[in-house]
C-alpha cells in the first residue's frame, strides 16, 4: 500500500500535466528555444523535455517528506490539518516567487514577474490538491475495505 501512495498520486498528477502540455502542443509546438522565456510556454516546454527528471523528483519529495506529512496529519485534529496545509500553501507561493524572480527580467516591467508568480502558485496548488484528493480516497479505500468482515458468517 505504501509503494502505491507514493506512486500513485504523482502518476495522477502528471498526467493532468501531461495531457495540458499535450492539448496544448498543436496550437503551440514546444520547442528547447522556449524554455526561460516567463510565460506559460516555457514552463510547458520545460515539463514536456524534462519530465523523467521532474517525475523523478515528484517521487523522491513523495516518499521522503509527503507520506510521512500525511501520516502524521490525518491523525491529528482539524487545526493541524489546517496549519499543515497553511505551510503548503505558502512554501508554494515562496518556491513560486522565487522561481518567477530567477526568470523574470527587469525591463519588462512587473507585470510578467507577478502573472507568472500567479501561474506557478496556481500549478502548484492543482499539483498538492489533486496528491492529497488521491491520498485520501486510497485511505478512504483502505479503512472501508479494513472495516469489512473478511468472511461473511455462515447461516445455522
């Protein structure tokens, strides 16, 4: 059960990615030249040559923080829950601004630098709804299925 929460949830995610990259292919092919131009494209061209990297990376982060995150909020009360998922969000807006500076160039005013900032935070919270969505219907899953006798009983 465990190899399917980590695995799982980032399948799911990636093909949500994969098939907006797909869609979005015939009307704007992805090319290398692309990537680090600030706007929505280059963020697609990046995740279209670089998603064995960055499935990757979505495993290990599964593995090593997500899974345990979750195992010690889903026994904790709601106030818990709502501080864990306080920090998500704002590590999420953090790595988004930090992400849309480091690409953002000064001459083109603000304006990219904060529609991108939006554009990253928005993917990124998709990205942690949909993983949790999943996580908690397989435990859902998991405790509807423990709750259930195992053997009917046999009529005397």
């Amino acid at each position: 059960m465990k190899l399917l929460k980590v695995l799982l949830p980032v399948l799911v995610d990636f093909g949500v990615f994969w098939a907006v990259v797909y869609l979005n292919m015939p009307d704007h092919p992805m090319r290398i030249g692309e990537i680090g131009n600030g706007n929505l494209y280059s963020l697609m061209a990046y995740f279209s040559f670089f998603w064995t990297l960055l499935l990757a990376d979505g495993v290990l982060t599964q593995y090593l923080i997500i899974i345990p995150l979750w195992n010690w909020v889903k026994h904790k009360g709601a106030s818990a829950r709502f501080i864990a998922g306080g920090c998500i969000a704002l590590v999420c807006i953090l790595f988004a601004g930090a992400l849309s500076y480091i690409i953002w160039l000064p001459e083109d005013g603000y304006s990219p630098l904060f529609s991108f900032w939006w554009y990253m935070t928005e993917i990124q919270a998709v990205y942690w709804i949909v993983n949790f969505v999943v996580l908690y219907l397989l435990d859902r899953k998991r405790t509807s299925a423990d709750s259930e006798p195992a053997e009917p009983e046999a009529a005397a």
